[in-house]
C-alpha cells in the first residue's frame, strides 16, 4: 500500500523575508484520494508543495512521507520523488532538455531504469497526455499547452504513488483545463493518490475528496467542499467565491424555503434536482476503448442508427476517435453532453478509456439521487 505524505506544524521562510511563506500548517494525503489545496494567489501553496517533495527544508515542524520523518540526503530524497511527482505551475521551470523525449525519460534514466524499460515509459507517458507524435520535437518549438502536457508526461514516467499538480491548468483554455482533469481522473482510478492546487473554484468542485483552504500561510479550512463553501464568510474571507454549481443550487434552495442538501455537483444533477422529471426515453449508449481504432460501420450496426451524437472521454478515447476519423459532437465534457441529450429525449454515444468506466456510470448513478433515471446500454462488438 503507498504511503500517506503529510506535514506536521510546518513553517518555512523565504531569506531576507519579515514573515513567514507557511506558518504551522498541517496537511496529509489519504491514499487513493483527491485532494486539492485551494486558496489565493499568494496564500502558499506553492511553498507547501515544495515542502512536500523535499526542495525546501522546514524552518519548523515535520514533513513525513509514511511514517518517517524526510531525512534530506540524496538516497531518500531520489526514493521521495520518485514516489511522489510534481508538476509545477510553470512548464518552463521544469523542462530543460532539448527535445520532448529527452525531458520525459530524465527522472526514469536517473532512476538506474534499463534503455529498454525507459523507452517503454516515455511512449507510455507521452501517449498518455496525447504527445507522442511530438516525441522529438526540440521543446522551444512547443505552445505553452504543449509545453503543460510534457511536464506532465515527465511526472507521469516516474510511475509515481502520489501526484501533485501546481495549478495545472492555469494559462489553458477551459477544453484543455477539462482533459487535464480527465487525466488526473483516470490516474485516480488506478489508485494513484492525485493533490492538485489551485484558486479555481469551478474546477474542483465537482472532483476533489478532500478539501484543504491557505489564507496568509495557514491552513484555515479541512474538511469536504460542501461544508467549506457553505460558510460564505470564510470563502470571501479567503479570497475565493462559492462554485458556480454550488451557488446556483444554494440560492434557489434558499429561495424555495427548502434544504441544500444533497448538493449537485454537476449542472445535470442541478437541473435535475430543481426541476424533477423521473425518466427519460434517451439511451445512452457506452463504448469502451483501449486506444485502438473503432469500426464506425459495427457501432452503428449495433445500435442500429446513422449519424447518432457521439461524446468522448478521456486520453485513449480521443486518440481512438482521432484515428478511425469519427465525428465528435461533444469532444470534452462528454458524459454531460450525453446526459443532455437523453434530457431531451435523445439517444447517443459515449466512447471512453476502459479505465474510465467507473467514472462514467457514477456519473449516472449520482443522477438517481436527484430523481432522474436515465437509461444506459454497453456496446460490446
């Protein structure tokens, strides 16, 4: 089983600062969880996370990774991250070799990995994060996205336990921002544990377990996200605003007299919730992939319809619909545009990584809380 990382009353100074960057903060990870550490720009994330992986050393307190205390020599810093991997805000911090193959296989080459293993991790890593056709470009050729999913790559070769994403979707546009958390969701369901900081509310509302808040270097929230942004004051008072989702559903819950409870998380759920229907005649039709190419003539043979809107989800999925040339109506955020749909009383498509599978059906599990039952059926061909 990997082990929790955590920090026991830990406070670092920058030099030649008056206060410090953290001040007593306590933080763990759970295994196999998503965790986020939400707060302003500012508040310290970034030095909490460098805490983390051992770059900087506490001017107090314990950092652990299990249950001994980080010892800062070279033999368990290497074993500590390669365990845990970060990826930083800015790409340009972290990439350095010249081209995109080269910067991906340096933390396995480091790691004493045969030529043969590292290869193996470099494809897999790039594929991954939809790069591998990009595997020898020189790295100043790369957009700033392009640039976000090597550093990201480069985490990912590692094989770690435990991910921690530094604002991994800031300077993306909103598609992207959805495939990065796509990623970190599929890398959850293979039990790897995922912290991912960030100020953007609406992105880890509807994803995050565990809720950690920063204001001023201390940790002033712990707990679930609902309990957190139901307290307004202490949301404004860090900074931050309650999640679009969340707002919606508290004011006009308010507003009728009635409870927030249970809270949507989606906008599905939301509408769902508000405005109860039961069932619905759309089906919904599922279709897994391991990244291979799809036989568009058999899927609809099976489903027995031309032309039906198809929805993606995930890396492989989108690399499979990539090469067998299929059209996408609803390219990300797919499970809710085939929600949409069967809300409508249309039947779709939705293609997705075998790993994602789970993912996939709690999303309609989650919709019979608020009253709606929305038909499914796997394709198998």
């Amino acid at each position: 089983m990997a082990r929790d990382l955590r920090a026991e009353k830990v406070s670092y100074r920058y030099s030649n600062a008056k206060y410090n960057a953290i001040d007593s903060v306590d933080f763990r990870t759970a295994n196999g969880r998503r965790t986020a550490i939400l707060g302003e720009n500012g508040c310290g994330k970034s030095t909490l996370i460098y805490q983390l992986n051992g770059v900087y050393k506490p001017l107090s307190g314990t950092v652990l990774y299990g249950d001994e205390p980080i010892s800062y020599d070279k033999a368990f810093l290497s074993e500590l991250r390669s365990d845990v991997s970060v990826v930083l805000q800015n790409p340009d911090d972290q990439i350095f070799s010249s081209t995109v193959e080269e910067d991906v296989a340096f933390g396995p080459l480091n790691s004493g990995l045969s030529r043969e293993e590292v290869g193996e991790r470099i494809e897999r890593s790039l594929d991954r994060v939809g790069m591998l056709e990009f595997a020898e470009v020189p790295v100043q050729r790369l957009s700033y996205g392009q640039k976000k999913r090597v550093s990201l790559a480069g985490a990912l070769a590692s094989y770690p336990k435990i991910l921690i994403l530094d604002e991994p979707t800031a300077g993306l546009d909103p598609q992207m921002s959805r495939e990065v958390m796509e990623i970190t969701n599929s890398l959850n369901m293979e039990g790897i544990t995922v912290v991912v900081s960030t100020h953007d509310v609406n992105l880890i509302y509807p994803w995050v377990d565990d809720l950690y808040v920063m204001r001023n270097g201390r940790i002033v929230f712990d707990g679930g996200p609902e309990e957190f942004f139901s307290d307004r004051s202490s949301v404004y008072l860090s900074g931050l605003e309650q999640p679009s989702i969340f707002s919606i559903n508290y004011n006009m819950e308010l507003l009728r007299g009635r409870s927030p409870r249970p809270y949507p998380k989606t906008m599905s759920q939301v509408v769902s919730k508000l405005f109860p229907v039961g069932s619905f005649t759309g089906t919904v039709y599922m279709y897994r992939t391991e990244g291979g190419r799809i036989d568009q003539a058999a899927l609809e043979e099976a489903i027995g319809r031309e032309g039906i809107p198809t929805a993606v989800y995930g890396s492989l999925a989108r690399r499979s619909v990539s090469e067998s040339k299929l059209r996408v109506d609803f390219y990300f955020n797919g499970i809710e545009g085939c929600i949409r749909e069967a809300m409508v009383n249309h039947d779709s498509l939705i293609i997705f990584d075998s790993g994602l599978k789970s993912s996939v059906l709690e999303a309609f599990d989650a919709l019979r809380e608020y009253g709606t039952e929305i038909k499914i059926k796997e394709l198998v061909l």
